[in-house]
C-alpha cells in the first residue's frame, strides 16, 4: 500500500502541472498588444526625432 501512495504522488503532480500548462498556455482572445505597439511607435517615433534634430 505504501508503494501505491509513492506512485500517486508524480501521477497526481503529472496531472497538476498539465491542467497548470493548459491554463497557461491558452489564447487569450480578450487581451491585445494594441496598447503596448502604439506605445514603441511613439517611442520609435520621437527617438528618429532627436536622432534627425542633431
């Protein structure tokens, strides 16, 4: 019996980390990276500014 309680534990660890990696790893559809691109191509922007202005 002991031998069995040492056996479920990885299975029970296996089935942890692949419900932890289907959580992580899903699509989120709702989050964007609009927000974060529009933010580099106004940095993009005003670094070829200064760049230009010297």
């Amino acid at each position: 019996m002991a031998a069995l309680a040492w056996l479920l534990i990885p299975l029970f660890a296996a089935i942890g980390a692949g419900a932890w990696g289907s959580w992580a790893g899903r699509n989120r559809k709702t989050i964007g990276d609009g927000h974060e691109l529009a933010g580099y191509t106004r940095f993009r922007e005003a670094m070829e500014k200064s760049r230009t202005d010297a």
